[in-house]
C-alpha cells in the first residue's frame, strides 16, 4: 500500500509527465491551424482565445469572486 507521502510524490510527478507529452501535441495543432490563414502564430492566437473562453466560462458557472480593490 502507497503512503500518503508517496503518493503526494507520484500524482504532481504523473501530471508533469501528462503535461510534457502534451506540448507535442499542441506544436503540431498550433502548426496545422497556423497552416489555414497563413501566419505560425495564428494557431497560438486560437488557443489562447479558446482558453480565455473555456476560463471565464468555468469562472462564471463556478462563481468566482472578482478581484477587490484595496482602500487607500
């Protein structure tokens, strides 16, 4: 049986390792979307577009506060 320690070592260490093989994978889609309108970044520009989205979509249904200003 896996201790708590061990674990807490292994789960970030397997998600590391999910992350890295995923660069790959973004590379090549950021390449092939990039190939459509003629500009390498424009496969960056989508993902990040995309990823705005999905992020303030998650924020809304989650109900996250926004930030607070401090007072002077």
């Amino acid at each position: 049986m896996l201790t708590k320690t061990a674990l807490l070592a292994i789960i970030p260490t397997g998600i590391a390792l999910l992350a890295g093989a995923a660069l790959p994978l973004q590379a090549a889609s950021d390449a092939a979307i990039g190939l459509e309108p003629g500009h390498p970044l424009s496969g960056a520009l989508v993902w990040l577009a995309v990823g705005i989205i999905i992020t303030l979509a998650v924020a809304l249904l989650l109900r996250v506060p926004g930030a607070q200003r401090r007072g002077d």
